[in-house]
C-alpha cells in the first residue's frame, strides 16, 4: 500500500516491522501534529490493528494488507490521546501489543463487573506503554481496588483505586527506568468493605525502543 501525501510541516516517525514482525521502536511518544508511517520489512503482506481505547479519541484505523517493502502513513494527530496495536499476517497474530502516546495521552483501562466470572474485567488487556506514558482506569459501574503484586510503576504512587466515574480518576505515568510487565489486580468493592467477589486484572507492558 503506497503511503499518503504528508504535509512539509508534520513530522512524521518511522515504525519499522522487521523480519520477525516486530515493531522498532515498540513504543513512542510524539508531539500533538506529527504522524507515524509504518514501514513493512517483513518480506510478507501484513496489517496493523489498533485497539480501541474509549473513552479517548479514535486516533488511528486499521491498514489494509501492507505489501513487503511498503509503507502506510497515519495522522496528524491533533489531539492528545493513546493507543496500542498489533502485527497481523491475514488473521494471524504475529506480534504486539506496542504502543503510540500522542501528546500527555493516555491510554484507558475500562473496569467492568461480570457476576458470571466473578471479577472485574479489564479491557483491553495487556496494554504497552512508553517510558513515561500515562494510563488512565476507568469505571462506569463501581468502586475498584487495584494492587500491583510486583510494584506500582506510576507517578503518583498509588493507582490502588478505581473510583466509579470516568471523571473521578486521574491519569497516572510510568516513572520506572524498566522494560518490565507490570501485574495488577482489582476487585469490587462497597464503601470501605471489600466483597469476597474474586479477582481480575492484567499486565502493564512497559516498552523501550
């Protein structure tokens, strides 16, 4: 797929997807205005597929087959926002998720409480972030408690709680100088008592380049 006309003003930032259908780099953050172009040396046909990441912009959508040697541009990107992606061949998961923080972000983990499992649900999951990205958790249903069994890799300390409101919650960046998976665990929770109701959760994946 031959790439787009790119306006002279944008910076545009390479992503390149090797021959193992890896991404370099895995994450990035750009300024609000530039794009990204990703470039295929697979030596296969591939597509990219974004997550999406309600309730933050829909920044980027998915490319059709991207043939060997081939680029395919997105944006600019003119608000703030997040997003992770995946490396597809046909329908195949080849690789991902890596992530893309335009602006102060951030990327959102929604919360919801499913009786038939018994836990919280978080969506999407696992999530990729840069060095220094933001996230955000976010609940529409109910109060959740969040614990990091390997450390809290944010800034502030202490995303231990999901309040019930999108608007209630604060986003949080990663202040660790690590390339790590960071676990969590949230579980439903009344005022000040914990319900014996089981645990859900997911993993933070801090990239680098």
């Amino acid at each position: 797929m031959a790439a787009r006309v790119i306006p002279m003003t944008e910076v545009v930032h390479t992503i390149n997807i090797d021959s193992t259908f890896k991404a370099s780099p895995k994450a990035i953050k750009i300024p609000v205005g530039d794009g990204v172009s990703f470039t295929n040396g697979s030596g296969a046909s591939i597509n990219i597929q974004f997550e999406p990441n309600p309730p933050g912009p829909q920044l980027c959508v998915n490319s059709g087959p991207i043939a060997p040697g081939s680029s395919y541009a997105q944006g600019p990107f003119n608000v703030d926002g997040s997003v992770n992606y995946y490396v597809y061949q046909g329908t195949t998961v080849k690789s991902g998720p890596y992530a893309i923080q335009v602006g102060s972000g951030p990327l959102y983990i929604q919360i919801t409480y499913s009786q038939a499992l018994t836990n919280g649900q978080c969506t999407p999951d696992p999530v990729a972030l840069p060095y220094g990205g933001t996230l955000q958790m976010i609940s529409n249903d109910y109060t959740y408690n969040v614990s990091w069994p390997g450390g809290d890799p944010f800034t502030p300390p202490g995303l231990t709680t999901v309040y019930l409101g999108a608007g209630n919650n604060s986003p949080h960046t990663e202040d660790l100088s690590a390339v790590l998976d960071y676990s969590y665990r949230v579980q439903k929770t009344t005022p000040g008592i914990t319900e014996g109701t089981g645990n859900g959760g997911g993993t933070v994946k801090v990239k680098g380049q």
